[in-house]
C-alpha cells in the first residue's frame, strides 16, 4: 500500500482513523500515528468546490450501504494546512471472515491537475486564441441572452460589426507579427471603451462585434461607435512601426433590425460593409435598403467573375495629347463591361465591387495584359509608338508578387516597359508611402513610367511627392471642368501646372471638353491634356481609324 500512487486510508466502524499510506499521510499532512483514533471528519474534510458545503461522509456511507460509494463530484479535500486539493475517488466496507462490515476504506487521488485543464479548455472553446477575447460561440450565446433579457424589459440591444481597414496591407507588408500585435492593440482598446456588461468579441481575422446588452437609445449605440472609431485611430507604436487602425463599423439594433442572433449579427455586417463603401472609417446604421443593395452588389461580383471567365470585358483607349503640337503622346487604357444582356457597363459601375471583392486583382492583370498586347501590336504594325497608360487600385498595387506579374506580362507580349506608364491615385500611394517608395522604386528601375491619377482630390504630402519617383501629375477633371466658371479651381490648376514645371513632371489635365478649358490650359503652359475635345475613349477597333483621321 505504502508503494502506490493512489491515497488509501481506512476506518474502523465508529469513523475512526485506523490506517494511512504514504500517499494519504503526504495529501492530508497527517502522519498516520497522528491520525490513527481520529475522527476521519478531522482528517479527511472534504467540501464542494462551488458551494462549499461540507460533503457526505463517504466512509459512513459505504458502510451504511454495504456497497462502494464513489465520491461526491467537484470535491475538494482540506488539508491540516487548511490548503485545497481537488480530489476524485471512492470508498467501500471492509468484511471480516464471517462477512460481516469491520469498517470502510477509502481510495483517494489529486485531480487539480485535470480539473484545472478540463477548466481551461471550456474556456478555450468560448475564447479566442490570440486576444483572449470571447469568441463566436460565446457572442452567440451572450446574444441571445441579451435578447432575452431585452423582451421581457422591452429595452433595446445593438450589435456592432466592426472591421480593420486596410488590415490585409499591414499583414502583407510588415508580416503577421506586426498584425497580431496591431489586432492585440485594437482588442484592448475595443475593451477598454465599453461598459463592463458589454462583451468585445473577436469574430475572427480583422472583424470584432461589440454587443451593447442594454442601449438606452439608437444614439447611444452611435456614440460608442464613435468612441470605438476615435480610439482605434490614435497611433499605436508597435516595434518600430507607427500604425492607425481605421475601423468601418456596421450597427444593427434589437428589435428594429433582427429578431434572433443571426439576423442581427447579418444586418450588423451588411451596415458594416456600407460604411466600407462609404469611404471606410466611419460607422453606419442598418438600414433595410442595403439589403437591396446587397443583393446587386452580389449580382455583379458573380457577373464580373462569369465575365472574367467568357471574356466580356474590352478595352478603351483614350489619346493624351500635346497642346501645343496637337500630336498624340499616349494613350490610356480604360476598362468596359460588355455585358450580353445589358450592353456596355461603365467601370464606375463595377469596378468598386471588383475592388471590395478583390476581383479586381485577377480583372487588374486581364487589363494590364491586353493594354500591352495591344500596344505591342500596334506598334508592330508601325500605327503609333507612344505609351500606354493602365490604371491600377490599391489592391493590386499592394500584392506581394505585383512586380513579378508585370515582368512576366512584358516579357510575354514584348512591350518595352518604357512604353507602359502606371495610373496610381495619390490615396493608394500615401496610405503607406513608405511601402510604396520601395515598390515606385523598383518599377521604375524597370523601366516603367508611374503617374498620379486624380491629382489634387488627395492628400499628398508634398515632402513625399518629392520622394516619389513619379513622371506624370493628371490633374483630376473636376477642377478642369470648372476652370471657366471657378477661380479657386482655376487657380488649382494653374498651382498644380507651376509644380509639375518645378517638379520636372509632366503634366497632364484630365477631362478637357471646351475650347475655352484649353484656352485657359494653354495660357498657363500645361503640355498635355486628355478630354473629349479630342476623343471620346475608343474601343481598340476604332482607334487606328481616329489615328489616321488626325
Ligand atoms: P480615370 O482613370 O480618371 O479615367 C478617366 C475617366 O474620365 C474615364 O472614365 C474617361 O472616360 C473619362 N473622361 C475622359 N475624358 C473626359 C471628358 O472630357 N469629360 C468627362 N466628363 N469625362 C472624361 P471611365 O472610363 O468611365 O473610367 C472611370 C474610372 O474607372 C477611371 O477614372 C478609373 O479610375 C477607373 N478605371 C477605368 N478603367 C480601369 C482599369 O482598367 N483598372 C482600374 N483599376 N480602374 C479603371
Ligand atoms: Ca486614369
Ligand atoms: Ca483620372
């Protein structure tokens, strides 16, 4: 008995200690010369571990029964020290040689151990691994109670679906390191910006849901958005990055926008996915017209990828030309949807929902490779030998193997990469201008022209605008639209030609339509404009017609 694992003590009929082995006298701190003639409650108090109620004597029991008795569940032993053990066992009467009951004996082993782990792996389940926050499973059921709760009370509950913007880009440039801590970061202050009722679950990857188990009001559940927003905005210093997490926060309400768990948690997302087409940043209520708008948006990403497949996209092609010379010095290339049954679909149509969906990273290399087919053709064929613009999101521009593609599309068609220039918007190369110095850089190493699209609508810092190995500023049309009729715009854009002069770019306007807008262009000496003064954007079929007309 002294050479086993397992505690065994006994007792004669009265409940008296008569015998403890090793493994008892270690567990119980009692020696068994102390122990032999005690009181077995004196020894061998044991309670239970939630209601800390003194457990049954299982030694009287068993000699009451005649039978083994197994221990009470979730009982703990108090040892002489007053220490806890959680323990598990059993005890059974001891016969003499007549059969007759002499006393019990009780087999007893620790099981904090196991206790503790079968603890931690409830807890694991409802938790998440990284944050420690609560997971899916215990939002899910933290909801329902809330509901619950909210019906019999006739209060509300709002349930928000919260997103990282641009989460993908961090973990794409700076490693998955840097985006856990930066995840870490925003699950502490989520926590820290709600009540102690509420619960800051991590719905997985980049996306929280906050439940706010009792609102007083619609405004209630718009101000802790905010205060969410403007939280996860403040820089965070993660090694030696300074990052800002922007959120796009959807908002769904009980009863208005949901009934059950579900629901709630869908109109959450899709009000989510609305304040991401509202220029992400920034939070949005459910509102049932979304779900319309959902439905299209589906509609058309399952069109752009069936049209992906049948080849129903086209090219445009639209001349930059020398204001002066009135000579052609590139031509962009822009998308089109020629969609069976609706006929030419505009890309401000659908390029969006390419971009939210990431479609347009597999549409972005179908461009890129036919922009240069083309061209390559057309020079072949002696029609012209200027470069080809193609226009590139943010998305695209972020993939890892975006340079690795490119070189491939050039070496297959053979362009030259100083014919191809690339249309960037400022808002995809100061998102982080740092990343993308390094990529200008080895694209223009290459060979390959860059241009700011859209330039002035952004925010370029102009220390960085230096910094950016760029060739072309395209000032964005909505200032050259109003040059005639808006002197602040006028002088936009005369502001921007003096620059690009400064700066050694070349500068072209965008959206040229009067006589007058080149007019005003000419006095103020930009070189280039692109407009339908000169061409509308010419299906590539058309094109060698417009060139040999001029
Ligand atoms: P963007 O890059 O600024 O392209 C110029 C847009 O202005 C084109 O619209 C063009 O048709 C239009 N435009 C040209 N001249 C004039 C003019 O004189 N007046 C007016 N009002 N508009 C003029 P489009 O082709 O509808 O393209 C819209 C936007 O869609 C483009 O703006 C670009 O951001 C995006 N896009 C087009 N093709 C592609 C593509 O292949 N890839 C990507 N990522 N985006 C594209
Ligand atoms: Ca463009
Ligand atoms: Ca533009």
């Amino acid at each position: 008995l002294n050479s086993i694992g397992d505690a065994v003590l006994s007792t004669d009929m009265e409940g008296q200690i008569t015998y403890l082995n090793q493994a008892a006298e270690k567990m119980t701190g009692w020696s068994c010369d102390d122990a032999t003639g005690q009181a077995l409650t004196k020894v061998f108090r044991i309670i239970n571990a939630t209601t800390r109620a003194t457990a049954p004597n299982p030694a009287r029991l068993a000699i009451k029964k005649n039978q083994c008795v197994g221990l009470a569940a979730d009982s703990v032993l108090i040892c002489r020290n007053n220490e806890e053990v959680a323990i598990e066992d059993s005890a059974a009467p001891i016969h003499n040689r007549d059969g007759k009951v002499t006393g019990a004996v009780i087999v007893f082993h620790d099981v904090s151990a196991s206790r503790d782990l079968t603890l931690k792996m409830s807890n694991l389940a409802q938790h998440d691994f990284l944050t420690g926050l609560p997971n899916r499973l215990l939002l899910m059921e933290r909801v329902s109670q809330a509901i619950g709760n909210a019906r019999r009370h006739k209060n509300q509950v709002a349930l928000l679906y919260i997103d990282l913007d641009f989460f993908k880009h961090v973990n794409d440039s700076l490693g998955h390191a840097i985006g856990d801590k930066l995840l870490l970061a925003v699950a502490k202050r989520l926590q820290a910006a709600v009540r102690a009722t509420d619960t800051v679950c991590r719905q997985g990857g980049d996306e929280f849901v906050v439940l706010l188990a009792e609102i007083e009001s619609p405004e209630a559940a718009a101000h802790v958005a905010e205060t969410l927003r403007s939280s996860a905005c403040k820089t965070v210093q993660i090694d030696n990055h300074q990052l800002h997490a922007s959120l796009s926060i959807g908002i769904s309400l009980f009863p208005d926008d949901g009934d059950n768990v579900d629901h709630l948690l869908q109109s959450a997302d899709t009000a989510m996915y609305h304040a991401k087409g509202m220029g992400r940043n920034n939070y949005q209520f459910f509102r049932a017209d979304m779900n319309v708008q959902a439905v299209k948006r589906l509609s058309i990403e399952t069109g752009i990828r069936r049209a992906l497949l049948k080849g129903e996209f086209l090219l445009c092609y639209q001349p930059q030309i020398d204001l002066l010379s009135k000579t052609t010095t590139g031509i962009e290339a822009l998308v089109r949807w020629q969609d069976p049954e609706q006929g030419l679909i505009s890309p401000a149509q659908f390029i969006p929902i390419a971009e939210a969906s990431g479609l347009i990273v597999p549409l972005g290399q179908w461009v890129l490779r036919e922009a240069c087919r083309q061209l390559q053709a057309w020079h072949e064929a002696g029609l012209l030998t200027v470069p080809v613009s193609v226009n590139i999101s943010a998305l695209e521009f972020g993939q890892k193997d975006f340079i690795s593609g490119l070189t491939e599309i050039l070496q297959e068609t053979g362009l030259s990469p100083n014919m191809l220039e690339l249309e960037l918007t400022e808002s995809v190369l100061m998102k982080d201008a740092e990343a993308a110095i390094v990529v200008l850089e080895s694209l223009k190493s290459m060979g390959v022209g860059l241009a700011i699209d859209d330039f002035g609508t952004g925010y370029s810092s102009l220390s960085y605008l230096q910094r950016f190995p760029i060739d072309t500023l395209k000032i964005d049309q909505s200032f050259v639209q109003d040059i005639a009729t808006n002197t602040d715009d006028a002088s936009i854009v005369s502001a921007i030609i003096g620059m690009g002069r400064n700066l050694r770019k070349r500068v072209i306007a965008e959206g040229v339509e009067t006589q007058e807008q080149l007019d005003y262009l000419q006095s103020n000496q930009c070189v280039e404009g692109q407009g339908f003064f000169f061409s509308q954007p010419l299906p590539a079929k058309e094109f060698p017609q417009w060139l040999h007309k001029r």
